[in-house]
C-alpha cells in the first residue's frame, strides 16, 4: 500500500462500520481490508469496501438501513458528515445545497446525486 487509503461500506450490510463513513485503511490483502475504527483495527471482507486514495469532502446521503433501531424512526434518509461521521437528520428540500456539522462544526456541500447505496 503506498499513501493513505480511506474506504467506506459499499453494500448495505450490518457491521461494525456506519454506513456513508470513511475509514482509514491500515492494510489490504487478499480477501480482507484492515481499518482504523475508533482508532481499533477492524476487519472487512475487501469486497464491501469502496477503496480511494482520499475521502470525498462533502455529506453523504444514505438510505435508512433495513431494521434500524438506533435512530429516529421518521429519518426515512440521513447525512454523514464527511469529517466526523456525524450523522444527522436531512432537510425535506433537495434544494439545501450544505450543512454544517454540530459536533465538529465543519460547513459541507450535501452530495444530492451520489446515490449511495441506492437500490
């Protein structure tokens, strides 16, 4: 591996990643990718993760996950903060072009068009 890497989940599965979060990536080989969460070493089937050289900057949309439980049952989508991995409640208009992050207080454009997860 040479430079840092950063992944995030590309597949709509339950583990230990949040869905629309980058992640450091401390190693990649084989069938199985190595990042920092929490600043513990986690282990993903390679497969599941978008793999990229640095992590976009802007919120990322993401579909309510089948079966959530830990979130409030009227966020039927969320956003990710890009910085912190906030995630917060979306505005009903596509038209909000940004937020800003509470917990960190980053100010980022919301990525609309990605189609994160989109089925």
């Amino acid at each position: 591996m040479t430079g840092i890497q950063w992944a995030r989940l590309q597949a709509d599965v339950d583990c230990a990643l949040r869905r629309g979060a980058w992640y450091r990536v401390r190693a990649v080989g084989g069938l199985e990718a190595t990042v920092e969460v929490g600043r513990h070493p986690q282990s993903v089937p390679s497969f599941l993760l978008q793999i990229v050289t640095a992590p976009p900057r802007r919120w990322t949309v993401v579909p309510r996950p089948a079966g959530a439980v830990r979130m409030p049952r009227e966020w039927k989508r969320y956003a990710v903060c890009p910085s912190c991995h906030e995630r917060v409640a979306l505005p009903a208009r596509t038209s909000t072009r940004s937020l800003t992050c509470d917990r960190c207080r980053g100010a980022f454009e919301i990525d609309w068009g990605e189609g994160y997860l989109a089925t």
